[in-house]
C-alpha cells in the first residue's frame, strides 16, 4: 500500500517535527502554539489517511488527498509563523532602543522567546563560566574560563593582611549596601520604584529611562543613578533608515560611523569587522582612536546630563585581545598588551572631560583578577569598577583562593576603599542558595567600607525586576576593627563592632576548618555559638546585640 505507507510516514514525520519545535520552545506560548499546530497537522494526516483496502497500488481518495494537502498547508503556515515571531528587530542581544517599545537596553526584549533571546538557553545546555562579560552584557557563551580545580590552588597559600582595608572613615553604613541594574527596560510602577530607590546606594538605567529619576529622586534623594553605555561597541539595531535611535545604549551610533568613519571599526588581518560573538548587531570599535574617544565623551557628556544622570557605567573595559572573538585578536591590537594600552588610553583620554561635567565613571572590568595589576591601572582614571562576575560563578562554582583567586578579587574592593573609589561586585546563584549567598557576603564584609556594593543575580543578564531583598543585607555590622586576617590556611576572619566575618576559601570539597571566635555570637539561625566550622569555598556573618 504505497499511498497508505507513504501518507502515514508524511504524517508522522511532520507530528514529529511538531514535538521537535513545542520542545525547543518549551514554556514558550506563541512557540507551545505552533508546535501544537505542527503536531496537529501531522497527527490529522496520519490518523486521517487512507484506509487499508487489502489490495497493492490502491491510490488515495480524494477526500484523503484534501485531507493531506490540508494538513501540509497547516504544517506549512505554521512553519512561517514561527519564522517571524521575533517581529520587532534583527535577533540580537540589545532590543531597537527606546522605539522599540523601550523594551530594553542591551538585550533583546525579555518577551519575545526562541533562541534568539540570550536569556534563553536549550533544555538539555548547562551554563559554563564565560571569560567575560559584556554587559550586557553578558559573558559570550562560546567560550569559558578554565574552572580552577582542588589541585590548582596551593592549599598553604594565606593572602597578606595588606590586602584587607584601613579603617574606614566616619559615616561608613554599617549594614551591606546594594545596587540595582535595570537593564531590560522592565515595567515598573511607582511603588518599586520608590521602594527600590530606599533600597540601594547605587541604580543603573538606560539612557531612555531618563524619566524615572526624578521618581528614584524623590523617595531618596542619595541615591545616585547612572546610566549604562558600552565603551567598546556600537549598535547597528539602533540604526534605522540612516539615522541612529535619539538615545543609545553606546556613545557612538553606528549609521554615523558606518558613514563616517569607518575606520573606527576594529578589523582582523584580512579587513573584516569584528562582532560580538553571539551578539548580533554589536560591532567593536577601535577605543584606541583619538577621535572615537572624543565624540563618544561628547555624546554620553551631553546625554547624561540633560537627563540628569550622575554617573556612567561604562560597560565593556576589556583585557584580552580576542574578547568576544576567541582565538583572533584586532590587526591594530595583535597582544593583550597594546589592547590594554587602547583601554587606558581611552580611560585617561575622557577622565578630565567626565570630571568637569560632574559624571562618575564606573567600569565594568570582569576578569580583570585574570591580569595582574589592570584593575589598580584602569582604576587610575575611573572614579569605580564593576566586577559582575564576583566568586560566585554558579550555584556549585565557587572561587577559591589561589593567585587568581578570592585573595585578587577581595582585594578590589580594597584597594579601592584605601583610594576613596566606588566598588560594585555581583555573584551569580539562584535565589535561596544560602552557601553562595553566605561566601560572597562574607567576602565583601572582608574590605567592605564607605563606598563599596554588592548584588546577586540567578541567571546571567536577567537585568529586569529587583531581585528578593535577602534578611542578611540589613544586619548590623558595626565599625570594623580592621582588615581582615588569615586565621588558618585561606580561612579569613575581619571583626565588627557588632560581629564577626569569617571565610573558609579553601577549593569546595576539602575538609571543614573549626575556628574558635573567642566569644559568643548568633549566627544566621540565631543560635549562639563560639566556634564555627565551614568547608571549603564557605563563609559565615556572625552578629552580637549593639
């Protein structure tokens, strides 16, 4: 029965392929829907053809043929539905700017579902550590940072007390302060907005959020709101029929240097521009030109300050050459040295501009703990640094302390208190993992002082709504005593006026480290204990009455 077989193998390869398309998009409406269409047209034909009539050759009747064509014509609209759901723009990791729907500033909007939103990722993927993050962004997931194993770190390492802080001036909080990235453009009412503003120190928008400030504003007037710009990129989503968006995610917009100044674009040896892996429409510019550096400047200068911004954070500080492009550095910049060189050129270049104008800059300089000595140089001409990934790599990829290790990445902080300088660091965990939340606490109590914050995040770039404010944060903590000190092989303790922190950075899996306080204190479940014993990559906030 040639029509019979071969009606029903049609019909099952297209429920088949339904079943493939409603997995991909699973948890996805508009996708769920067109699997389910998919499935359905295929089912219909299988279940719905020709009967078996005992003889060899019968061809199909013409009510099954209608039936079958029906269905193709089903699977086959269907099939186009799905290949425009993402209306609205080129895939990308940045949504069109303000126009399209002020959906979000460096991401494709957080509705719109598939693989082309970054947030997504495939049911059977696990998330491995990136080497770093564009800020979106958010690391590219092409490549991944060699995870430092138990026999990596030397487990007699002790990191010197000169890497804890000084005492810290007068009016130093004595509970954790907190930042909040708002990135996605996310809704927001009035209420979050003014609860969010008590909440944190430190609020980063996009540049076409201008509006809400004078909100943040009134419920605190301290807070200090900044504005995200990528230093190394330019955007062709936000160009549009030769004329860049009004407000941009970058300081330069791409139709203006595709047009003029093409030689802004970093190329390979063979003259082809770079992108940002995984990143559609991010284009790398040259930070190194004298003249990018000028017109970005300008651009964000006069920006920011009509909408009343107080600060920049200025996304993308990069250290290594081949950054979103691995194994292929910039013709102009063939070492990660000359491409350090562009970075402080570009940093020194617009600091006197930023400071005339009355702009902080913050940098967002991930894995700057992979270089020695870059976070203390880009520092020089900043007033802060971002480190977005900090100790906290995942819920079971926590850093130890080894040369690259917790030792660096807490010394960030403190180099930074001693020079009067901003310090934001976010771990990355889900919400309710205590061990995570506790070890990277605990470590930014370590060098934690008048101008430090912290933040968590549960998946990479979910720059949306607030994250659940957690107990801890509010605990009072008092005035240190000061730095922090080695009390045993890579476990640390500082003490507080009301408190005591301690960390045990020793790799995850090796044995528990029992350190005696000397006193009585509470510890997270308020129980009273005068000795506490933690595993390695583990951390503990410990509180008496004030």
């Amino acid at each position: 029965m040639r029509s019979t077989r071969s009606a029903r193998l049609w019909g099952a390869l297209l429920a088949g392929g339904g079943i493939v398309v409603l997995s991909l998009v699973a948890g996805v409406p508009e996708g769920a829907v067109i699997g389910v269409l998919i499935a359905a047209a295929g089912i219909t034909l299988a279940v719905g053809g020709p009967r078996d009539h005992g003889e060899p050759g019968i061809r199909v009747a013409t009510t099954d043929r209608r039936r079958r064509w029906t269905a193709v014509l089903v699977s086959a609209g269907a099939l186009c539905a799905l290949a425009v759901v993402p209306a609205g723009g080129a895939p990308g990791r940045t949504p069109a700017g303000p126009s399209a729907a002020a959906a979000g500033g460096r991401w494709w909007p957080p509705g719109v579902p598939g693989p082309w939103n970054p947030s997504w990722t495939w049911p059977w993927t696990t998330t491995t550590r990136p080497t770093t993050t564009p800020t979106s962004t958010a690391p590219p997931t092409t490549t991944t940072t060699p995870r430092p194993t138990s026999t990596t770190p030397p487990t007699t390492t002790t990191a010197p007390t000169s890497t804890g802080t000084t005492p810290p001036p007068t009016g130093l909080p004595t509970d954790a302060q907190t930042f909040w990235l708002h990135l996605n453009s996310t809704p927001t009412s009035d209420a979050m907005l003014a609860a969010e503003a008590k909440r944190h120190r430190y609020i980063v928008l996009n540049a076409w959020e201008g509006g809400l400030i004078p909100k943040l504003k009134a419920a605190n007037p301290a807070v200090q709101v900044f504005v995200y710009k990528d230093l190394s990129s330019t955007r062709s989503y936000a160009c549009r029929d030769g004329r860049d968006d009004a407000e941009l995610p970058t300081g330069v917009g791409y139709c203006f240097a595709d047009s003029r100044h093409p030689e802004w674009f970093l190329t390979d040896s063979s003259g082809r521009r770079f992108t940002y892996s995984g990143y559609g429409g991010h284009w790398q510019m040259d930070v190194g030109d004298v003249d990018y550096q000028n017109t970005w400047a300008s651009n964000v200068i006069s920006s920011s300050k009509a909408s009343g911004f107080d600060g920049v954070l200025m996304d993308n500080a990069l250290f290594a050459c081949d950054t979103y492009h691995s194994g292929v550095c910039p013709a102009k910049y063939p070492t990660n040295a000359s491409f350090q060189n562009a970075y402080l050129s570009m940093l020194a270049g617009t600091r006197a501009r930023f400071r005339e104008a009355g702009l902080k800059t913050v940098a967002n300089m991930s894995n700057a703990r992979l270089h020695n000595g870059v976070w203390n140089a880009y520092m020089n001409h900043l007033d802060g640094g971002f480190d977005e990934w900090w100790l906290a790599f995942g819920d079971n990829d926590l850093l130890p302390e080894y040369p690259e290790g917790w030792s660096r990445q807490v010394a960030e902080i403190a180099a930074n208190e001693a020079n009067g300088k901003i310090t934001w660091v976010q771990g990355h965990f889900t919400p309710g993992n205590e061990r995570a939340f506790r070890y990277a606490l605990a470590s930014y109590f370590m060098a934690a002082g008048a101008r430090s914050a912290i933040s968590e995040i549960g998946t990479t770039d979910a720059y949306g709504d607030p994250t659940t404010k957690h107990a801890a944060y509010d605990w009072v903590m008092g005035t240190p005593s000061g730095p922090y000190r080695s009390v045993a092989p890579n476990v640390f303790r500082r003490d507080f006026g009301c408190g005591v922190v301690v960390v045990n950075a020793n790799p995850s899996g090796s044995p528990g480290v029992t350190v005696q306080l000397g006193t009585t204190l509470l510890d997270e479940a308020r129980t009273q204990v005068s000795a506490v014993t933690l595993p390695g990559t583990s951390g503990t906030i410990l509180r008496k009455a004030c």
